[in-house]
C-alpha cells in the first residue's frame, strides 16, 4: 500500500492541477546553512556534488549522500526533557531542510523542546545544477522530460538515516539532557512517509515515543504492536494527500492506540509552520498543547 500511495505522489504532481497551486519557481544559488555543532551520523559516503539553493527564497538542498543532524537546544532554564527529530520533506529529490527543517526546530527549541533536524539522503539528481532546475520543472508540471522521479517507496537509504537518528538521539540523551521516553519523531510530506516508515519498522533501539506526520500520506500505514501516540495534520485542499481519505488515523484507532488528527479546512502543501490567511496558521501550537496533554513536557527529575 506504501508503493502504491508513493506512486501516486509520482503521478499527481504531474498533474496541471497540482501545477497550478506550484510556487514560481524562482531559483538562486545559496551556501550552505552554517549551523554550529552538525553530527554526521556516518551513513552514507558523502560526494562533493551536494548542492544548496533556494527555490522562491527558501533554502534547500539536494544530492544529500551522507546524512545529518543539526541539533536545536532550549535554554536549561526552559528545558523540559522532550525532543522531536525534524525530517524535512521534498519528495526524496531533496529537502526542504529552512521552511520544513530549521524554522520549525527553532521553535520547538524557543519552547522548550530540544529538535534535532535530520538532512537525510535523497535520490541523485543531475549534477548541473541549470538541468536540475529544469527537469524539476517539468516533474512538477508534467511538462517535458526529466532524468528523476519521486520513488516509489521511502528510499532505504533515507529509513537508515532515519533509525541512525532516532539511535544517536537516544544513545546521547544524558549530553543533551533528554528523557528518551520522550524522544519523537516529526516528518513533513516525504519527511510524514520516512517518519512513519521507522515507526513502522520498529526496531528495538529505534523506536520514537511518538510520531507526528505532517500533511503527509492519509492511506493504511503498518502500525507496530506498540504503537506510540501519532499527531497527524493536513490540509482538506491539500493536492497531493487530500482526498485519500482518513485510513491511516483508523489504523491507529483499530489498534487501540493514541492518535490526534487535524483536518484543516485549507492551507495546501507545504505550508511548514503555517500558511499566512489560511486555517494552517499556527497549528504547531495545536501540537505543542498535544505533547503537554500526553506528559511529553512534564518535567521529570
């Protein structure tokens, strides 16, 4: 069902009516984020073509062949112990990694939560980056050849990178000062599939204490035996994930375990921390007031 929901991805944003809800695609070459204290988690070779741009003024970056984490940490005095991992989404062609990776981990942080923002690796793209451009165009109109398309399932080398995450995290919770009972993960569009395909794996020393996938798939998704809490959010005009229907929620009701589920009434994709004049504004507090309401900000000793 993955396959199928992840080959639809391909085909939609093909689509003109996707194509029209598409920013300008206004390109522009950028450096890459200078955020102090990157983890390499040792996955992956690292090649020298990866590439950071902006596209419509957001930084992003693709070509990804070793994954990361830029860590994000409260003061200690607003510390409460919780921690998310951020993945950012963009089709495994690359990520999002300003609007759906470092804005939201910044204000996690503000709030108290330690975010560590996860570049994972991603399909290879052509290496000029004038192609590049060019082809991702036509990707997400349906208008001329490309050399790449979105997969068909989370890429195992990004699941990987994924479970590297959620281990370091968790192995280094002393040094960072955090609970890993309260260590989640929070994944947005193709970050929402990696984030629920580790949940899903469920391998015993990478197991987030709750996950949070953002207007990401709504199809059946494995649900483990334990199922940790889920928070999942999208918007009903959403073009890609809209009208898939609820299945993913009942699959976690079916089994019993604790889901929040917010439909609003619009907003788009890829909205990050919110579409300004949309009901998508500010819903992160609805996530923050969800975390408290499931003890994952309670102070511990």
């Amino acid at each position: 069902m993955i396959r199928a929901v992840a080959a639809s991805l391909a085909l939609v944003l093909a689509c003109p009516a996707f194509a029209q809800a598409l920013p300008e695609f206004r390109f522009s070459d950028a450096a890459p984020a200078d955020y102090p204290g990157v983890i390499r988690l040792g996955t992956g070779p690292g090649q020298p073509s990866e590439e950071w741009f902006r596209q419509d003024g957001a930084l992003q970056v693709r070509n990804v062949a070793e994954a990361t984490l830029t860590p994000f940490l409260p003061r200690p005095q607003s510390a409460t112990g919780a921690a998310v991992i951020v993945a950012p989404g963009g089709g495994f062609l690359g990520l999002a990694i300003e609007d759906e990776g470092f804005r939201v981990a910044r204000w996690l942080a503000d709030h108290g939560i330690a975010a560590f923002v996860l570049k994972y690796r991603v399909l290879p793209t052509p290496a000029d980056p004038l192609t590049f451009r060019r082809e991702l165009v036509a990707v997400r109109t349906g208008k001329g050849p490309a050399s790449f398309r979105p997969p068909a399932d989370t890429p195992a080398e990004a699941l990987a990178d994924g479970q590297a995450a959620l281990r370091h995290v968790l192995t280094h919770a002393a040094d960072y000062g955090i609970d890993p009972a309260r260590t989640g993960m929070m994944g947005f569009s193709a970050g929402a599939f990696l984030a629920l395909s580790v949940t899903a794996a469920d391998a015993p020393d990478a197991r987030p204490a709750f996950v949070a996938p953002i207007y990401g798939r709504q199809a059946p998704s494995p649900v483990p035996a334990k199922a940790p809490p889920m928070f999942a959010l999208i918007a009903a005009d959403d073009p890609l994930f809209g009208r898939e229907g609820f299945a993913l929620v009942e699959g976690w009701r079916k089994a019993g375990a604790p889901v929040e589920f917010h439909l609003l009434q619009n907003g788009g994709h890829g909205f990050g921390l919110g579409r300004a004049g949309t009901s998508s504004a500010d819903w992160i507090y609805s996530f923050h007031r969800w975390l408290d309401v499931n003890g994952m900000l309670h102070r511990k000793p």
